[in-house]
C-alpha cells in the first residue's frame, strides 16, 4: 500500500509556478480601449506574492492567452521573466518553459481557472484553482483556493507554498517593482 502525502508535504517539493491571467490573476472582466488593448483589475497582495516569489528565486511562469500591452506591461513591472501571452497552444508554452528552467513538471504547480488550462493542469503534478472556477477545472484540481480568481487565489498558494518551504516573510522590506528600481536608481 502507497504512503499517501498530504498536500503540505506535497507543496513542500514545488520547483515552480506556473498561472493564467484573466479569471485567476483577475476576476475575469476586461475593458476594450481603443488600439486593442485591455484594462484589466489586479488585486495588490496577489502581485504582491508574485514580486516576493521572484525575488526569492522562485520559477514563475504566465501562460495565458489573453494580450495586451498593459498586461505585458505588468508581467515585467512584477519581474516575470517567462511568459507566454495571446497563447493559443498552452501546451506548448509548458513544454518550452520547463525545457528552458530544468523545472520537473510533477513538481509545479499550474493555477487555472477554465477549459482552456485544463491540458496543461493535466500535465503538472500540481493543478490548483481558484474557487470560482469551471467545475471541469475543480473537478482536475488537487488543491481549490477558498479564493476566487483575482481575489487572493494567487496570494492563497504561493504564500503556503513559501511558507512551507521557509522562504515566507523572510524581511519585512517588501518588493518593489522593477519598472520603479530603474527609477530609484536614476
């Protein structure tokens, strides 16, 4: 009989992460301005979280297929360094970021929150959701944040992550995103 892990002890072995943007770092809502591009609403303590991973050394990954400068935009202010917009073959995208990381997929996690997400949760060792995601999504979802999609679901795993693995709350200095580090130092 198998020793089964509990999903602490599982997280505790996370190499990486790996999110969506609209309906998981949002709520779901865009706004169409004019030249094509979107405004969408992101919730502070999830980009937040996001800045602290990266800074901490962690793999993050975006992979969505959502676009837009503004969204760009905010994947290099958070320091994102892989990511993958107006992506129409997520699969794809997972095999090129853990070929260009190293990362084993049975140790990443992947947050997503609708049927596009589902190969790609499929694939990693660690699918998550958000709480208000497509039932097909939590029914594939090891671990279903109590948090909906723009609302701390971001935040909710990356902090029990960090936490588990010690990497939590480190300094009390906080992260500053890299567009005002160029800034500061001019």
């Amino acid at each position: 009989m198998e020793n089964k892990r509990n999903f602490k002890e599982i997280i505790a072995d996370v190499e990486a992460f790996i999110f969506d943007v609209d309906g998981v770092m949002t709520d779901g809502k865009i706004i169409p301005i004019e030249g094509g591009d979107f405004i969408r609403c992101y919730y502070a303590k999830d980009g937040y979280a996001l800045a602290y991973a990266v800074k901490h050394g962690c793999n993050v990954c975006v992979i969505s297929g959502g676009f837009g400068n503004n969204l760009e935009s905010r994947m290099r202010r958070l320091g994102i360094e892989h990511y993958y917009l107006g992506c129409m073959d997520k699969i794809a995208a997972l095999n090129d970021f853990a070929a260009k990381t190293g990362v084993n997929l049975k140790n990443t996690i992947y947050m997503g929150d609708d049927i596009p997400d589902l190969e790609c949760m499929r694939m990693v060792g660690i699918p998550v959701a958000p709480a208000d995601a497509c039932s097909e999504v939590l029914d594939t979802a090891l671990y279903i944040s109590e948090y909906n999609g723009g609302a701390g679901a971001v935040r909710d795993i990356i902090e029990q992550v960090l936490r588990v693995q010690g990497k939590w709350a480190l300094d009390c200095m906080g992260v500053v995103a890299a567009d005002a580090n160029e800034t500061a130092s001019r």
